[in-house]
C-alpha cells in the first residue's frame, strides 16, 4: 500500500485533491475530501492552523508547489499566504453549522416518517385482514387513513417524497397499495386535482388489489417467472376485486380504478384491452403509479429495475402506454434521479438519493459516502443549498465497490413516505 502524500500549506496551489484528516463538523468545506478550485479555498485550508495537508496525486491535476529549502531544514511555514479575513472564516464556520441544521432537519423528517409509516404500514395490514369480516368497520378505516394523508398533502407547502429504510419496509404485499396511494396521490395533487378526486386516488390504490385476496397465497408471492396458466390466473385479480367491490358496494370511482387499473391507453392492458378515452381518468394515474413501483419492487428483489431505470423505462420503450400529461409530471416530480438512486455528483463523490421534493426534482437531497465518517451519521447533502455540485449520472449498485455499497445500503425494496416542507412555500 501506497504511504500517504503529505505537504505544508504553503504548498497548496488550484487542482490539488486533499482530503482533510479532521472531524467533519471541525472544518468548514462541504466535504473532506474534493479538489481544490479556487485561491479563497486554499486561503481557508491554511487557516486551519494544520501543519501538513494530505493529498492524494492520482486525483490531482497538478503538482504541489516547491517547499523552500528553509521549509524543509525547519519544518515550518515561511511563504504563508496573509492571514484570511475573520470574516471570511466566520462566514465558512457559520454555513457549515446551516448544513449541519440542515442535516439534523432532514434525520428527524426521516425519523418522522418511518414512525409513520409503521403505523400506516399496520393500519393497511389490519383493515386488510378484516375487509371481509367487518367490511364497513374497514372501509371507514381506510377513508379515515387516506383523510388524514389527504390533509397532510392539500397543503400550500412542498411535498417531499422519503426513502424509507428496509427495517420499516414492512411486508411487500402490504406495502406495494400504499406506495402507490402516496405516489398517486402526490400526482393528484401536482395535476391539481379537486380533493375528493384525489381522495379517491388515495382509497382507490388502498384498494387496488383486493381481488388478489382471492388468490392462492403462494402464487401471490412466488418469486420465479409465472407460466402461462399462472399468469391468466393472475390477471383475474382485477375480475375478482371487481365483484369484491360490487359486494362492498364501493362507489364507481374506486370500482373503475380496481376494474382498470392495468389497462393502458394503447390497448395492451387487461382484463379489457381498453383504449384511451374507454379508461377513467383515475384509473390512468393510478396505471402510472401502480407500473412505477411493480417495477422497482418485483417478487423477486434481484429483478427488481433501480428508480432510475424504472422510470427511463416508462418514458422510452413504454411511454405509449401512458396518458401522456400524468406520465410526463410524475418523472417530473420524481425527479430524473428518483428516491433509492445510486448518483455520482459533479465532484465525483457518489451518494444515494433519499429525498426528492416535487418543486425541485432536479435538487434532491443526497446521502453521501464518505469512509471519514461513521456510516450512522453519513452526511446528508440538499442540493438545493449547494448550487456548486449536481448530479452527473446514475450507478447501479452492482458497480458499486462492496465497502460503498455497504455504506450507503441501497435498499432491497423501494418504500416510500412523504412529509410537506416547513415554512411557505
């Protein structure tokens, strides 16, 4: 192994790569470890006080400046650079403790919405169970449960969609109608929708699937590619929870959504092979979500297609199947680089995306792989604050070195939770 590379301050000059051996709150830049791009950041380094600064060459552009021969028989510092401004220093200290709000905001929004969404997660659970044996006790639950995220969402804030993490995934077959109550829902919202219309997005996608109640349990779950009889059995759910619904006398809306939620627009859906304008506009939105998270969350994880690739799906080889006005806003809002989405950022540090906020898709907040720093308390980086850096392209974790992909732990299954931003919007 390679010693590492050490120099004075004095030796800084623009293109060097270092990587600071400090306390990541202790210092002011962004990040430990980047290259350096400007005289104010060399002026900043050399204000630390530190009497040598590791660099890494193989990502330098240059060499560093020649140490003076007083420098190297001393051991000191003589071609320092005049001292930096203390309000230079106040200014970098005082935008470090901003991230670090920042941060400490974004975890307990996290921590939020896990606590959240376990509780939707058993509520969903429960009334799932129940639907037949107190059918109008669950209904009323399930109304109750979509209210409350109704009037969370019609507000006049952002809503920011939150990965969540495996441990409080839940059980797919649980967590899949409610993934795609949140993401149509959000949807709703953005196409500007009246309330009761997004309601009954809401209570539509709960219930989406209960005709697969009617299902043998294995096939529900079986993780192997379906054979043809399997298949046909399958796609009978929508049959199923359509006479389901007829029995829970459920209003037209929610049966129209159960009935076509897998028909698509250029015919190629069932039960039906309905076109366009034969397939209720709900039931369109619902499509959109209901596709995106079957992509991402197949039975078995090893199939599943990353966020990224689910929704370049969606646009490229299968956007005929869409309406085009919901397919269009909900890569908008999702972002290009959609929550659970491996990046690599302008300055080349690679980071998985946990947040998107829907006004912002471009911006979405970013967790960052950094070995300095414990993976418990991995920096938390909102793009939108930091104007410097931006998102270059996306990786799929099996490019990932094993030590980074166990930093930044992508998640086997996509789980989604949302919260709406402080303050006005």
């Amino acid at each position: 192994m390679t010693a590492p590379t050490y120099i004075a301050p004095a030796q800084l000059c623009v293109g060097l790569y270092v990587r600071l051996e400090l306390d990541w709150a202790s210092h002011p830049f962004t990040f430990s470890a980047f290259k350096i791009k400007s005289q104010a950041q060399i002026d900043t380094l050399r204000s630390l006080g530190l009497s040598q600064i590791r660099i890494i060459p193989s990502r330098s552009d240059c060499a560093p400046l020649a140490a003076s021969k007083l420098e190297a028989e001393c051991g000191e510092d003589t071609a320092q650079a005049p001292p930096v401004a203390a309000a230079t220093i106040s200014d970098a200290i005082a935008g470090k403790r901003q991230r670090l709000e920042r941060i400490g905001k974004q975890r307990a929004a996290i921590n939020e919405c896990e606590k959240k969404l376990l509780s939707t997660s058993r509520s969903i659970k429960n009334l799932t169970r129940n639907l037949f044996a107190r059918p109008q006790e669950s209904l009323k639950e399930a109304a109750e449960l979509i209210d409350g995220m109704l009037d969370s969402m019609l507000t006049e804030r952002d809503i920011a969609i939150h990965l969540m993490s495996d441990r409080v995934g839940g059980e797919d077959v649980y967590q899949h109608p409610l993934n795609v109550a949140i993401l149509a829902m959000m949807l709703g919202k953005q196409l500007k929708l009246p309330a009761d219309d997004i309601r009954n997005l809401g209570l539509g996608a709960l219930l989406h699937d209960i005709g697969k109640l009617e299902l043998p349990e294995n096939l529900q779950r079986k993780t192997t590619p379906l054979s043809p009889a399997e298949q046909n059995l399958m796609e009978r759910h929508v049959l199923h929870g359509l006479e389901l619904g007829k029995k829970l006398e459920l209003p037209r809306e929610i049966m129209a959504i159960i009935f076509h939620h897998h028909e698509f627009v250029d015919g190629s859906g069932y039960p039906k092979g309905l076109k366009g304008p034969e397939i209720l506009p709900l039931a369109k939105i619902i499509s959109v979500a209901n596709t995106y998270d079957n992509l991402c969350n197949r039975p078995n994880p090893r199939d599943s297609a990353t966020p990224y690739e689910a929704l370049a799906s969606m646009f490229s080889s299968q956007r005929a199947r869409f309406e085009p006005a919901p397919l269009n806003l909900f890569i908008r809002c999702m972002g290009v680089y959609p929550p659970g989405t491996l990046v690599q950022l302008s300055n080349n540090a690679l980071g998985m995306v946990i947040a998107v906020n829907a006004s912002q898709p471009l911006k979405p907040c970013v967790l960052i792989y950094d070995p300095s720093i414990p993976k418990r308390e991995a920096v938390i980086l909102d793009l939108e604050a930091e104007p410097e850096l931006q998102i270059v392209k996306s990786i799929h974790p099996t490019q990932l070195p094993q030590e980074i992909f166990d930093y930044l732990n992508p998640r086997k299954r996509m789980t989604y939770f949302f919260d709406v931003s402080p303050g006005d919007a």
